[in-house]
C-alpha cells in the first residue's frame, strides 16, 4: 500500500504504477466512476453512503472565464430550501471519495456542491501518472479557483433547494488551503472546515514556490469573514507542527477567537480519506463531528 506523506500528493518513488478500482460505473456521468488509482490502497475498505432519500446529479454552470464548470451536487430529497456545503477537493479532482463525502453531508441536511476545479486541463481522477496529476493541479491559479467558487455562490443563489445565506465550505489537502483563502475572500460564506491544506509554504520552497502559493493562508488570518475550523495530523511531514502552531499563533494574534487548528497527534496526511492506507478511524470520525457541530451552529441556525 502506498501512503501520502505531502499536501501535493506523492512524491516520485511513491508512485504505483497500477491500482484497483472501486466504485460504480454510470453511463453518461461528467465524472470518472471510481476512486482515484493514483492514491488507491490495495487494502482499502472505503465508506460507502447511499443515495437512499437523497437527489444526486452532474450540474455545469458558468464561470467568469466562460469555461462550463462541472460538479457534483448530492441533496436530501424535497423542495428545501437546505443550507449549502462547498466541497474542495484533493488534487485528485471529483472522484468517488469527494462524491461520498457530499452523499454524507446531504444525508446530515446539507446540500453538497462538488465543482470539478481541475477539468479545463484534464481530469486528474482516472490518472496514475503523479506528475501529469501534479502538472493538471498547478493550473488551478488562485483567480481562477476563486472565480470558481464565486460561480458556484451565484449558481447556488439561483437554486430553489438552495438556502443562499447559509453556505459553507470543506476541502482536503489541496482543497483544504482553498477553505482558506476562500474564507477570507467571501463575506457570504458562514464557516469553513479546512482538512490538513498547507499553510505556508515549504521550508525548501523557491521563490518561484512561494509566489506561486500566495496568498499563503497564514498571512489571511486577519481576514477571515467566519469561523475557520482546522483539522491537521500531528504526523504531517509536508505541514510540519510548527507551522501548525504559528497559524494558530497568527489567528490569536488577529482576534479570531473563533478559528482553531484541531492537531490530531498521531495522524499523518490525508487521515479522513478512507480509501488510502493514511485513513485513521477515529481521528477521522472525531473531526467529521466537529465539522457537523461547526456547520451546524452556523447554517442551521
């Protein structure tokens, strides 16, 4: 089994050249039916959520640049309206992970909304080649995931399902620093869930690195427009602990006394994604529940 050790995903020499798939193919879906090959542990026994008492649909909508945005939308069934989670994903882009994690919300109330951030260049899911993944990824400047996710506000604002002043955001490793800078870029969203998303860059970084990253989220600690929940393992060798520590530091600093990093000491990266061998149960569920607590004080209320 191969495990994850870096926010950007595996390192050369952690590259398999083949894994086994798991899900479900549908005929006609925007979306590759199965889970990420590139990240897939052999030994996986992934989550598995129903549709039972849920609508699940591909959905496109405009972007700033005119590109066609996919994602994934899961909701309970009825006419709503119902509070709204945008879904950031990994570098893997809309796999059956990110489906399941909206199918998990929706079933806890939510509306989930999943865009397909990556696709202009090629969709990284089906892909085992770590460096086109990586190559696909490094398009995805900041404008153009930030005018995503504003495509996704305004789209989500025009559904009768949708409750428009009640939207939050989650996202993982890649998506997990975009709840950062999402959070500080739109008033509308109420509270953001970041899992294990970079915050600053590496020790190593270049210049080159460090301007490509910006904003970085530890100089975005003043500006957060709602509560930021973190949630990052105290194992992480790609978001060693002190930058952990100094981001917390920075949020006390700034008087945001309601964002918080979460350390779960003993998880390394990608601790809720359980379709890899980084899964770990418990701190997985312990941050789930913290998600649900966060939203819902903030959306249901």
């Amino acid at each position: 089994m191969t495990l994850i050790t870096r926010p950007e995903g595996l390192s050369p020499d952690q590259i398999a050249p083949s894994r086994r798939s798991l899900g479900v193919a549908t005929a006609g879906g925007l979306f590759f039916a199965a889970y990420a090959p590139a990240a897939l542990s052999q030994s996986a026994q992934p989550i598995a959520t129903d549709a039972a008492g849920l609508v699940t649909q591909d959905a496109a909508y405009p972007a700033p640049d005119g590109f066609d945005l996919p994602a994934y939308i899961a909701r309970p069934e009825g006419p709503g309206p119902f509070p709204v989670v945008i879904v950031v994903s990994e570098i893997f882009g809309v796999h059956e992970y990110i489906r399941d994690v909206c199918r998990r919300l929706a079933k806890a109330g939510y509306a989930a909304v999943a865009p397909a951030f990556f696709v202009r260049v090629q969709d990284p899911a089906p892909l085992s080649d770590m460096q086109a993944i990586q190559r696909i990824v490094g398009a995805a400047s900041y404008e153009q995931v930030m005018g995503d996710i504003s495509a996704a506000l305004d789209w989500i604002g025009a559904q009768s399902w949708a409750k428009a002043d009640k939207v939050g955001i989650t996202g993982f490793c890649w998506g997990g620093k975009v709840v950062w800078q999402a959070m500080a870029r739109f008033p509308t969203l109420d509270a953001g869930v970041a899992w294990y998303g970079r915050l600053s860059p590496a020790a190593n970084a270049t210049d080159d690195q460090k301007a490509a990253g910006r904003p970085w989220p530890i100089d975005l600690a003043g500006e957060l427009k709602a509560p930021v929940l973190g949630l990052y393992g105290g194992q992480d060798s790609g978001i060693p602990n002190d930058t952990v520590k100094a981001m917390n530091d920075a949020l006390k600093v700034a008087g945001r006394t309601d964002s918080q990093i979460i350390l779960y000491d003993d998880a390394p990266h990608g601790f809720h994604a359980d379709y890899r061998a980084s899964y770990r149960e418990a701190d997985a569920k312990d941050g789930w529940r913290r998600l649900l607590e966060l939203f819902d004080s903030r959306l249901k209320g």
